[in-house]
C-alpha cells in the first residue's frame, strides 16, 4: 500500500483519513445572495466519490463588498434558515464517503475586483500592481473595521461546522487581505497592525485566537499561508517560518504552504511582471515539479505541526518521497482534480502520474505566442487558463461531467459572460433589499 493512503492524526484528534487532499479552488458557483447551490453540493459529491482523505473549499467570504470573484459563497453575517439549510445539505454531500470537508474562509481585500467594489479596503493605500484597470486604489482600514473583520472569520467559521463541516481553513496566502497585512509591500501601517513581522502578523494571529475561541479545541483549525511572496520587499520564506511557529505555538492542527499573489502567481506555476525574488532556501533537484516543497522541507526542521504543500504535483513517486522524507504531511491537488476528479482514488490504487492539461491550453495559437512577451497579454492568458478550469468545475456542478472540448476563449467568453450576469442580478437583488 503507498504512504500516500496512511492516516494522519493531528494534534487537535482529528484524523484525515489518508494523505491527500483536494485542494481549495475557487468555484463561483453560489447563487446572488452567496447561498451554496446545488450545483455546488453535486461537485462537492463527485470530489467527495474520489478518494482524497480532505476537501477543502474554495473561498468562502466575510464581506459580500470584497469577493474574490462573482459566485462566492458569502458568509457576512450570522446565517438565517436559507443559510442554514444549505450550508448543512452541501457538508452532508461533501462528507458522504467518510473524508473531512473544511471550509477555506477568506477576504479579498485590495484583490477585489472593480466589477465588484471599485475602492475595497486594505491594510493601506497601496495599488495592486497590475496592468488593465481590473483593481481599484484600495482605502486604508479603520481599527475598528479590523476587528470587526476579525470576528466575521469567527462568526463563518461557527456558522459552517454548526452546519456539518469538519474544519475551516484560514486564508494568509495569495495576496488576500491577510497576506496583505503580513506583507511590509502592502502593509504601510504605522499602528500596532503594520511594522515588525510581530506587528503584521497581529491580524492573522487574532483571527486565529478569536476563531479557535468560537470553534472549542476539538475542531481542525488550519491556516494556508505563503512561502513567500517572491517579490522584492515583501513576506519572505524568513517570516512565513517565524509566522509558522507563532502557528504552531496558537494550536493551529495544520499549514498549507503555497506561495505568490496576484502580481507574482507562483501558485500558478507562472513568472509575475517583476523579477522573482530568490528566497534563502536550498533548492532540491528531484522534486522539481511540486512548487513549495523545499520550503516545507526547511520548515520541517523547526517545527512539528504537520504541512500540507500544494501545487505542480502530477507524479506519485514525487508525492511520495515528500511523504517519506517529512517534507510534507499531506500532498494537495488542485487543476488535476478539476478533470479527473477520482486522482485520488486512482494514485492510491497506484496510478503513477496524473494527466498534464496546461500543455494543451493556449489563449493565442502559437504564430501570436511572440505577443505574451506583453505584460498585459501575458496576464491576461494566465487569467484565461485559470477560465478553463473555472470552466470545467462549472460542467461538473451543472452536469455532473466536464466539458475538455470547449476551448481556452470559450471558456473565457462563458465564464467572464456568467460573471457578468451574476453581478448585474446581485446588484438589482440588493436594490431590492434596501
């Protein structure tokens, strides 16, 4: 039997019934008001059907004003019966085959599209630094509006394992708002939230106090954090580590280690607009393809609380030997299990690789390729592959089965069309309400 199929306990008594994980990828596929749908129960089902010991959600958001796209479940308030009834059948499907289901519980902050909030809120007015106009100038947070923040993660994380979910994930990656505050780039505070790390690391660490608080000492509490930023001047792998160990020391269960933003989309595998930034970490020869691997790796030799690294894996041999080496606790899977959505099940009954789809996913046919060299073309194409997964977990949830025929532009056109749709209905809907 592979290592990959042995349980792992973690430190609060839960148990993960092997060593994989579907990652957390986003679905947009709540209807207006941010209520799951059942689109969204039947992808869960399916994912649930494949094997992986724990599913994690996409993000699921406190402040419907600051979405990390259309069709994000929203959770900004405490849940009324429509809430109530759908969170809980959608955990119940999520959970049928025995596998824990976490929710992944997130703001966007300054990553907030203009098509949803024109001026989002941040730690400070620093700009995202992207080509096209998608981001407006953020506006500085009030103190207050910080620890109002920090009891909306409290007051969603209740709401979900009230309603049949396992755990709750805490999102500090990706250039969301609680990276936002731990990176010195895009935190220019001057008060006790902005500063040294200890200082930039207040807001995450309350999140975490006021959660565990909400949430009792026998539910997993994780957090998904960065590596590093890869960017000159931001969070680097020295403070994810010391942040790691403030973790651990918090009784976080578990840590996924990714890494990137926006502006630098390492999650993605993909070269920002800027030169990356080298981080202090020896890099390994074997395990190329697994993006954050080395950085747990380093991490391992300081810490105890188990890590979770996601992104690049295809090979089981790979996913393996981070398991035997300690490199990593649990392997996530992110864009393979938007296709085959059993590559659990089928690496733990000793597949050896999982399929490739990026190589055949192209926005501009290969005589236009010359025209990537462009930064804003170049982020619009790593923005268009991301649309053919968003495409394939769509024809999942309204389906049951994916669509692979459909192109890199269809799925562009369809998805930014449903997104389109989706705001104007929501907009029109909170008319109503007022």
């Amino acid at each position: 039997m592979t290592i990959l199929g042995q349980p792992l306990t973690l430190p609060c008594g839960a148990v993960l019934p092997n060593r994989l994980s579907k990652a957390a990828m986003t679905e947009g596929l709540a209807d207006i008001e941010g209520v799951p749908t059942n689109a969204l129960e039947t992808l869960y089902g399916i994912w649930s059907d494949g094997g992986a010991g724990l599913l994690l959600s996409g993000n699921i958001l406190v402040d419907g004003d600051h979405l990390e796209r259309p069709g994000n479940v929203i959770i900004d308030k405490h849940p009324d019966e429509k809430m109530k009834t759908a969170l809980a059948s959608w955990a119940k499907t999520a959970t049928r085959n025995g596998n824990q289901f976490w929710a992944q519980i997130s703001h966007a902050g300054r990553q907030t599209q203009t098509n949803v909030n024109k001026s989002p809120k941040a730690p400070s007015a620093v700009k995202l630094g992207l080509p096209g106009g998608q981001f407006g100038m953020p506006t500085p947070l009030e103190t207050a509006e910080i620890e109002d923040i920090i009891l909306r993660f409290a007051v969603a994380s209740k709401a979900v394992i009230d309603a049949g979910f396992t755990g709750v994930q805490i999102h500090a990656a990706h250039g969301y708002l609680v990276s936002q505050f731990l990176s010195p780039r895009s935190n220019q505070r001057t008060d006790e939230y902005g500063g040294n790390l200890e200082n930039r690391a207040r807001f995450l660490m309350s999140i975490v106090k006021t959660v565990r608080i909400a949430l009792g000492p026998e539910v997993p509490v994780a957090v998904k954090l960065n590596s590093a930023d890869f960017q000159k001047g931001g969070f680097d792998f020295d403070d994810s580590l010391q942040v790691v160990q403030w973790l651990e020391e918090a009784g976080v269960d578990l840590v996924e280690i990714s890494g990137g933003t926006y502006e630098q989309p390492k999650l993605l595998g993909l070269e920002g607009l800027e030169k990356e930034e080298e981080q202090t970490v020896a890099h390994s020869t074997s395990m190329r393809e697994a993006y954050f691997v080395d950085f747990a790796k380093a991490m391992q030799k300081h810490v105890t609380i188990p890590l979770m690294v996601t992104g690049g894996f295809r090979q089981r041999a790979v996913m393996e030997k981070a398991i035997s080496e300690d490199s990593a606790n649990v392997i996530g899977l992110g864009r393979p299990m938007c296709v085959d959505t059993d590559a659990p099940k089928q690496l733990l009954e000793g597949r050896d690789e999982l399929a490739r789809f990026e190589d055949r996913l192209q926005l501009l046919p290969n005589w236009l390729s010359f025209l990537t060299k462009i930064d804003m073309i170049r982020s619009m194409s790593a923005f268009a592959t991301q649309f053919w997964y968003y495409a394939q977990l769509d024809s999942l949830g309204h389906t049951g089965q994916t669509d692979q025929t459909t192109s890199v532009f269809q799925a562009t056109k369809k998805i930014m069309a449903d997104q389109k749709s989706w705001l104007a209905q929501r907009a029109s809907f909170r008319s109503s309400q007022l």
